[in-house]
C-alpha cells in the first residue's frame, strides 16, 4: 500500500516532504514507492514501464493505430497510451469556427477534432489486439464523459495530462474508479501538483515529471525534477513524459530514478499532426527500449562490491594488498 493514509496517528505527515524533513529520524519507515498496474509492479526496484504514447497521432485512421500498436509491442514496450476527449467539452467554444487546413479539407476546429476522435467501434478493435498481443492499453481522459467510455473497456489506469492536473472533479472520478492513476506535471506550479495530490491522495497514484513543450528545448527539461518529485512524494512512484527529440535525455531520466517513461510515438515525424514532431518514429522505438533497459542495469544498487571480474586484474595491477590504516 503506497498511502499516507496507512501512516501511524500522530505522524503529523502533511504534503510533499521538503529537503528539511528528515525521514532517516522517524520512528516508523514509508511505505515503498510501487504500484501494480494489472499485476505489472510499477515503481522502486522494479523494470522501467515502457509507455507508448500514441494519443491522437493516428489521425483518425484505426489501421495508422493498430500499426503504431504492432511496432510498440515489437518495440518491447509495456503499453500504448491513448486520449479520449469528448471535442464540445474541451473545445472552447470560440474556436470552434476556426477554420483549419487539414488533410481531408479545410474544415472548422471542431470538425476536425471530431474527424480525428475515435468512438466505441474503433476503441473495440484497439482492445481486441492489444487483447491478442498481450499488451496493456490506457487513455488519458480529457473529462468526465470520457471516464465513462473508458470505464467499459475495464482500463488498468487513468492517465491525467498535464492540461487536466487543475480540473480536480475531472481527477476525481478518476479516481473513483478504483484502479491507479497516474498525473502529468507540465505547465503546473508546485503548489498546482501539491493540490492535485492532496485532491486524490497518495494511494495508488504515479507521478511523471514532464515539460509542455513539443517539441521540448533540451534546456527546459529539467531533469532534475525526478528527483525532487521522489523527494516531496516518497510514497509514490516518479516518471518522466518526454516531448524532446531523440532518446539521451529520456535515458537521463531514468538513471535519475524514473521509474516509468512516456514517449509520444509516429511512424514518421513528417507526418500531419500537432505532436509527430516531438515524437519517436516505431522504426527506432526498440533502440529506446534497449537503452533504457541498458542503464537500468548499469544504475545498479549504490552498494559498493567488488566484482570477480575485477580479481584477475587486481592481482596484476594492485602494487600493495589491502592493509589496515596505521598498520606496520
């Protein structure tokens, strides 16, 4: 159980745990930062989950998708991610006679979010195949209606974008419905974050560090945020949601301590579209994944050891054996 709730009476814990809190002098130990997302344990000492962030980058078209879901799942990723938004809600209302160049004509702003909103015949067949290639499939819904659609597909979490982390009835019912749910942190204030935790609390929550950016500048990632939010979050398990190019910085994150990763995916970065630009074209997805699972293993334990491969060259190269200080 990853909750303050569960904490001991009297343990006056309130928040985020700043640099001053000192947890080595509590009396009592906090719970481990890991979630299981349908038996998938997410979190401290635990395989990097591998997110595939496919959102709205298949334009409409359900066999753009079920491609981007083949090339994930040969990727080696762990899941593909969805958005699912109902357009007269989160459409504001003044743009919705904009008009737009799209690839099926010039149409206003709402047509064309409609144009490219999958409904329940397209979400049927995503399911089906993720069903038959043994991958997990998640959305991050955009409002309340839309907890509804996902909720008949069973959903093994809810993803809040960075864009809903101050709509706190929308991560509400989220969280009613009772499986995990994770929050993106772009464009919020630490006191926005510190609002939505404390909306939904600590229990089966996952936060990922993430910058709105698309494509992000390598100087606005901020990388360092991983640790911080693991710091004022002990309890629960930090990520990261990348929108930069290319994958040093993601694998940064992850020798930084993030314990899940998401990456918006294409099959071409050229394509029409808001985010193929800040995303990882499929042909090159499975490079990502081996180097993430490469530094995962190279992070290691932080326990100093010496290794028998070292033995041999040790007693080649080591002039003087080991000796206590002082000794003659």
């Amino acid at each position: 159980m990853n909750s303050v709730d569960s904490f001991p009476r009297g343990s006056n814990f309130h928040g985020p745990l700043g640099a001053h809190h000192k947890l080595e002098a509590l009396p009592w130990s906090l719970p481990r930062p890991v979630v299981s997302v349908r038996g998938r344990l997410v979190g401290e000492d635990q395989p990097v989950f591998v997110i595939a962030e496919i959102g709205i980058n298949h334009n409409g078209s359900l066999e753009l998708c079920h491609q981007l879901i083949e090339g994930a799942f040969r990727a080696g990723c762990d899941a593909v991610k969805f958005q699912k938004r109902t357009p007269e809600l989160c459409v504001p209302l003044e743009q919705w006679d904009v008009q737009r160049d799209t690839p099926w004509g010039r149409m206003s702003y709402i047509d064309y979010k409609r144009r490219t909103e999958f409904g329940v015949r397209e979400y049927a067949a995503i399911d089906q195949q993720c069903q038959a290639l043994g991958m997990m499939w998640f959305a991050s819904a955009w409002d309340e209606p839309s907890v509804d659609f996902l909720q008949r597909f069973a959903p093994p979490c809810y993803k809040a974008a960075s864009a809903s982390l101050t709509d706190l009835s929308l991560l509400r019912a989220m969280k009613a419905t009772g499986v995990p749910l994770m929050i993106s942190t772009g464009m919020s204030t630490t006191e926005e974050i510190a609002n939505a935790v404390s909306e939904v609390g600590t229990r089966d929550l996952m936060i990922a560090h993430s910058t709105s950016t698309y494509p992000c500048p390598t100087e606005e990632l901020n990388l360092r945020m991983v640790r911080t939010l693991s710091r004022d979050y002990p309890t629960c398990p930090v990520g990261y949601s990348g929108h930069e190019s290319g994958f040093t910085t993601t694998c940064v994150a992850v020798a930084l301590g993030a314990t899940f990763v998401e990456r918006h995916i294409t099959l071409d970065r050229k394509m029409w579209g808001t985010d193929h630009s800040a995303s990882i074209e499929v042909a090159s997805l499975g490079d990502l994944v081996e180097q993430i699972r490469q530094v995962e293993g190279a992070v290691g334990d932080g326990v100093k050891r010496v290794y028998d491969s070292e033995i041999p060259i040790q007693k080649k190269l080591r002039r003087v054996a080991s000796e206590r200080p002082g000794a003659r």
